[in-house]
C-alpha cells in the first residue's frame, strides 16, 4: 500500500494504523486543493488523526524530521489556507468529529475540532440554544476550520464572528507541547493566546478542542425586504440602522446583476427592477423585534426605499433567505466562470467602494456581481468571467487585487471571513508595514520556530512583500 | 534639579524638556505606587511624554541602555500593574490627554492614551453616542491603562469588555517601530496583535493611540432590585435571567455584608433582612426594555426573589446605584482595613464559589463582603481586617490565595478586570502549566526580547512559579 522507501510514511505508520495514512501520488489526489481549487499541491502523505494524543506523535514526527505539518479540517475554505506542502504532511483533523459535552448550565458546548458546524446547534437545539456563527459552508466545514479562519456568516453582525463564540481551546503545537487558551469564563490573564489563535490558520498550533459559547435561541425572528432606486441609497441605510441602535441578526445586501441572477435561478421574488435590495432579519422577544421593527422600517423609508416589505410567513422568508443562500451559484449560471472575493470596509463606506469596483470592473471589461453581508462591512463581489478568453484570468487577478487595494485605502482590510492563505498573500505586502510583518513574523517565531506549520501561508516574507511593492509599483 | 551624574537622567533631558523629566528620590515619590499602595517602589526617572516621537525616543534609550520601562496613566490599577521600577524609566502618558477625532458615521473615537475614561463619554453624547466600558474609577481612569488591564465595569455584560469596544491601536515596541492593530474594521487578517496588546499590562509596547467603538445611547433605562432569602437563590437567578435570553445592560448583586455597610453608609433603601439583592438594568428601545421586563420579573420570582421592585425614577435609579457604587468605603467603615481581590468564575458556579468563601473565611477569622459583576461571574470578595492584629495580614493573603484558587478549580480565572501586576503573580502558577508559561514568554520575547518592558508584572518565571507551587504544596 504504502511507498514503504519514504521514511516519514514510515514513520507515520508507526503512530496510526496503516488505514488512516495516506500516500502515493494517486491516492493523496483528493486532498491536493481546498475549496479555492487554483491552487494545488499533493502532500507527501495526509494523516487522519482520531485523537489528540496521534496530533502530538505527528507533530514531533514533523519537528523531529523538519518536516512541514499542514492541517485541514473539511477543506472548505476559500482562501487555499488549507492547501497540502509538496514534501509535508497533511493532518486531517476531520475523524475527530465527536461532541464531547453540552453544558446547558454554562451555555457551552465542548468539541473536537473535527464537528461539522451545524451539527453543534442541532444537537443543543434540545436545550433551546444554538452556535451562531453561520459560514454559508455551515453544513459541510468543521469548527477546528472556523478556529483557523475566524469564521463568519450571516448571523454575525448580532453574535459575533468565531472569535466571539469561543471560550476556550487546546492546542497542540508543534513540540507536541499541549496548551490549554481560554476556558469556561471568557475574561483570562496573561497574553490572549485564544484570540491569537483564531485566524491563524494552522500557523501556530493544531486546534484539537474546542468549547463554544451556546446562544438561547430567539423565541422570533421576523424578516424585511427593501429595494432601492441606487446602490448609493441601500449601503446608507446598512449605516443609518445600525446608527440607530437597532443591531439586526442579519443584514445582508445584493446589488442588480446578483438579484438578476437568482431571480433566474430560483424566483425568490426579489425586484429586478431594484438597483439593490437589503435582506434583514430582527430577532428577540416578541416585544422587542416589534420595537426593532418599528425603528427599522423608517429607517429605510427615509433613506430612500422605493418598497419596504415584511416576510408574511415562514415559507415567505425561507424562500427570500434561499435567494440569497443560492447567489453564487445563480451567478455561476450567467457567466461560465466566476471568482469571489472578500474584503471588510468601515461600514459607512460601502457606497464608496461598490461604486469605485463598478469602476475597476469597467478598466478590465469585467463585470461584477454584489452579495454580502453589508452589516458587517464585508463586501463579496463575485467577478464574472469567461477563462477562455485571452488573458481573462490575468485581468481578474488584477482587478481583484484593484478591489482589494481599495479596501484597505478606505480603512477597510483584505479579507472578512476567507483569511488570506496562499490567496491574498501578496495584499498582506499592502495592508501591513514591513515593521507590523515583521512583528508577525515573531509572534509566529514564538510558537513555531521552524516554521513547519503550514508554511508561506497567511504571512509572507519581508522579500515577498518588497517584491509585490515594487510589481505593484510597475503596474501602476 | 535634577541629578545630572545619572546618564539616563540627562540622555532624558535631551529628549524631553525639563519639566517633564522628574528626578530624584523626594520628587518621583507621588509615583511610587498605582491604586494598589502595598508595592511601592521608587524609578530612576519619571518621563512625562506628550507625542509618540516623544515616546518612541524614550523606548529606544531604554533599549539602548538597557533600562526598564513601565508606561502607566493616571494610576488608578488596583494590582500593582503601574509600579515602578527602581532602576529605571516610568513613562507616564496622562499628558497625552486629546481627543483626535469623533466620527459619528463609523461611530468610533480616536483618542490619545492620557484620555480619561468617561470624558469620551462626554465627548460623544452631542452625538448620542457612548463609550460602554465603564470601570469603577471612570472618572480618573485613562483609555491607555484600560486597554492595559482590560479593564471591565458595571455595563460590560452586554457591552463588552474594553477589548470588545476597541478597533484599532498604535503601539511602539521597545524598538521604537511604530504598529498599527487593528483600524476601522475590526476584522483584521494576520495575528490578533489588538487583542494580544489587550491585558498585556505594558509588556509588549507603549499604546499611543485608540480608536475606540462608540454605542448609540439606549432610549430608555428601567431599573429592578430584587431581594433574596439564600446568596445561592440569587446566584441562581443570575443565571436564569441570561438563560431565558435576556443580557441586562448592568447584573450586580450584593451580600447581607454588603448591604448593611452599604445601608448605613448612604441609605440607598436596600433591604435590610435580605441575604443578597441584584440590581439590575435594561437598557434599549421603550418596547425592548418592556419585552425584557417582562421576562425577568417572572425568572426572579420563580428563583425565589422576596420582593422585586421597579424603580419608581430616575431620582431612585440613582440612589440605588449610588448604593452599590459606595460599597468598598462603605465596608471600609466597618473594619480598620479591607483588600478587594478579582476573580471571575462560570456565572452558574456562583452559588457554590460564594459558600466556599464563607468556609474559608470561617478557617481564618475573617469576615468578607461580596458586591460584584455578578453578570459575568467577575467577584469581588472584600475581606475586612485589622492590619494592627497579629498576623492579620498573614491570614489576608493566605484566604485571598485560597478564594482565587477555587476560583480556578471551578473553571474560573484569578482576575475578570483588575490584572495580574505583581498582586497576583502568584497565582500565574496555578492557573497556567509551564508549557504555557513558556509560551506567555515566547510570545513576550517576540516584542521585549530583552524583557525590558514592565519587568516581573504578569507572566511570573519558570523559576517563580515552582517555588510557588512548592511553598502552596508545604502549606498544605
């Protein structure tokens, strides 16, 4: 089975059953990409570990041979975080997919970082409680995966992002030294290894559990429809909701060529004479989404709604939720290729932004469709394009890149929810000074000091970054 | 003036004017201490900054000569966070006391370290704004020792706590490099340096600037005090009130201790025959403050509340508040001394934490009150004494070690608001293995390689910690 001539498969093989290590070119195939497929690399042999004792052996294994250790969970990430190292080992951290404990006393939830996301919430659904961090991938990607990314969703504007929604962790690093960050009380002394943690996309440690805050789950949630004569009008309504003191569960927006685009794809009942729509959810008690509902709806009058509408039911707002569930997909049908990227602006500047990209789209001859969750400030336009076309991929590369250059220019930064990966990796260059990556550079140091944890990910080199300047430079 | 043999005294001189440089022994006595007078020490010199260049070139002569330097602001720290240290620099930022900018659109402040905590507040309300974290010592405290301590407050269990409600800092290394974390989003890719910077009790770097989260004001406040036969029945409704769904803006409770000193202190009209009472706030919109009443009259009622009351007034409202906020001079009226110690625990573990007290305090003769965040399981146990009695001070320490370390055995912390400093340094041994000791001083060299900054406050040694474990083992 094995390629028995290569020492660290051998070596793995003598830490877990031979099942569950993964050699040979064509066997290690299927984990060769995340979920951002551009990028691919075969590992030199994938690990699927069941405990965190297999971890630990693994990642002395990879110190001890100066052997890279890329972990992945599911592998839906977007932003190639989670691709393999041609000579290392990919430790796959699914298999440990167990629930441990729900508390419903301490409204926690311990996990293995292997649990898919949704599963937490299903099973404290029983207790009337739920995990609400909500990545669209919530049915497939697993938690040790939203640690990775600090993950986000449409319900984060109210509940907070991963980081929010985690009170403690262990981390294996790569001494196979096991470190407990946070715990049962979110408030903890010394440096805050649990937030350094979250976003680090495997660079520092393999997360091996995890324990979640739990969320009482709303007793309503009522939803709105508004459309908008300009894109202009819809991102300054986002601005004057929240300026209001109203915090939605979601507020979520979608622009022309984006509701086009699903209404084709699955009638949602969006206006496709809108120029944008918003989508919002209020939740609470009975009393106080009526009281949001009340300072809502003239909010969105005077900001310039041409038609404010309430869900009438349930099946009303499942229907309305799934158009927006299914945009991406509904815009891969209009166009035969499409790349979606993902940056955060202050939120009173996402009319700025959505119409300098209306701009850049138009430098490239691309077009781009809008879908996000503009509460939160975090843009996803997805550029539409034909990779046939003469250098259609180089245009993309470059107008993504204009977009996201943009991003950081108005305040904002170059990812919400994706991380930076191998993807993004040269926009680090422009948002951080070669002083704050060099200060990364030893936060990562610190804990990884051969830096065998997913390498070239997330941060780049001084060279690269001085590099990516000076192409930048010449570009422009 | 100053004592022109010492070299660092006059390399200060060069940097900073005169009057801003203070020496000798007499003069740097009024910053021998913070809040917490029982660690005094004397510095070498005391810089007075007014601008990051000034701070910047006095990092960077500390490097260069090797010398300690602990930053501090108005001094208000209640665990020795601030003390000086006696060979070496105490920078002090009050004067760099502007407010740069308010932008009412991304509803957040910049402000300079030296800004006092409710003068933001302030600031901000022509803009029915607000900054939420509202420590005891708001009126003196400043936004760059906050961020220090992570301080906390009254209002933090819906708000947040300070690194919830900062975006963005400017921080200068031992190096004199100048790093941004964080800006006007606050999801940020790289390391979490904002939160690491956190808590970090100027050990990382010297915070210049804050771009502080403001809050629209709520429209409405009602107050409730709630009375209680057993201190358990009303840990217990705690705990209810956040599992039925509510997060009241304030959830503080009092014990019997408490509320006598505090009765005959100002007579805010706490029951006298009550075991502990809670006060608590709901704060938002008219119909979601009446929607939350409405769930938490009956949560108290059914835990077990005597009475609960409604205040009539805002006039009463105050007086109720003005009760809870006078209770350490109040308890300090009835005993000679009294030493307030901070530790958080898992809110539903309350109940079993404050009967332990009584236990240990009964093993010492001691008596303590307890008036605390009772929202966040963030105590307050204050122990009253005699310092005049024999080995009072011996048997003070001795209980406080005791309460914070049960704090940790039911998953809790040593601290929720008041830091580590060298009060509890202690304890770092008990709360944390070695490993992750180690790891605290990892990621420490990471931005003080020569441990220059804030020296032997927070993360204890290797060393330190298993002489302690060894003294608590033989104490038995």
């Amino acid at each position: 089975m094995h390629s028995k001539r290569d020492p660290i498969v051998e070596a793995l093989c003598r830490i877990l059953p031979g099942d569950r290590v993964i050699s040979g070119c064509e066997r290690v195939a299927p984990f060769e990409c995340d979920a951002l497929p551009v990028y691919r690399e075969r590992p030199r042999a994938v690990a699927l570990v069941r405990s965190e004792a297999e971890v630990v052996a693994v990642a002395r294994l990879c110190r001890e041979w100066q052997v890279p250790l890329v972990s992945r969970g599911a592998g839906t990430g977007l932003s190639a975080g989670a691709r393999p190292d041609a000579g290392g080992i990919l430790l796959v951290t699914s298999p440990m997919d167990r629930i441990l404990s729900i508390d419903p006393d301490a409204m926690t939830a311990r996990v293995q970082p292997g649990v898919v996301n949704l599963q937490i919430s299903r099973a404290a659904a029983a207790q009337n409680l739920f995990y609400a961090p909500d990545p669209s991938s919530q049915i497939a990607c697993s938690i040790g995966g939203n640690v990775a990314e600090n993950a986000g969703g449409v319900h984060c504007l109210k509940y907070g992002v991963t980081v929010q929604n985690v009170t403690g962790l262990r981390l294996v690093t790569i001494d196979g030294e096991v470190l407990t960050a946070g715990g049962d009380c979110p408030a903890q002394p010394g440096y805050d290894l649990l937030a350094l943690v979250h976003g680090s996309e495997g660079g520092l440690g393999i997360v091996t559990e995890v324990t979640v805050r739990l969320t009482p789950q709303p007793s309503r949630t009522r939803m709105l429809m508004a459309d908008f004569p300009t894109v202009r009008a819809a991102a300054d309504a986002v601005s004057a909701i929240v300026r209001a003191g109203v915090i939605p569960a979601a507020l979520e927006m979608m622009d022309a060529l984006a509701i086009e685009a699903t209404e084709k794809f699955c009638h949602p009942g969006y206006a496709l004479d809108a120029a944008a729509i918003l989508l919002i959810d209020l939740d609470g008690q009975p009393q106080e989404v009526a009281a949001d509902m009340a300072v809502v709806e003239p909010v969105l009058a005077r900001s310039g709604a041409t038609r404010v509408q309430r869900a009438a039911d349930a099946a009303q707002r499942e229907l309305w939720w799934k158009g927006r569930k299914s945009a991406f997909p509904a815009v891969g049908r209009l166009s035969p290729d499409y790349y979606c990227i993902d940056g955060t602006v202050p939120r009173h500047r996402i009319g700025d932004v959505l119409e300098a990209i209306d701009r850049f789209a138009a430098r490239y001859q691309l077009r781009v469709a809008n879908v996000f969750h503009a509460g939160d400030g975090n843009l996803h336009p997805i550029i539409m394009f034909n990779g046939r076309e003469v250098d259609a991929v180089d245009r993309v590369e470059h107008l993504a890149a204009d977009i996201l250059e943009y991003c950081i220019e108005v305040g904002g930064t170059i990812t919400g929810e994706h991380g930076v990966g191998l993807e993004k990796i040269d926009q680090m260059a422009v948002q951080f000074s070669d002083a704050e990556i060099a200060q990364f550079l030893a936060v990562k140091d610190a804990l990884d000091p051969d830096r065998l944890l997913n390498p070239g990910k997330l941060i780049p080199t001084l060279a690269h970054c001085q590099e990516y300047r000076m192409l930048r430079k010449s570009d422009g």
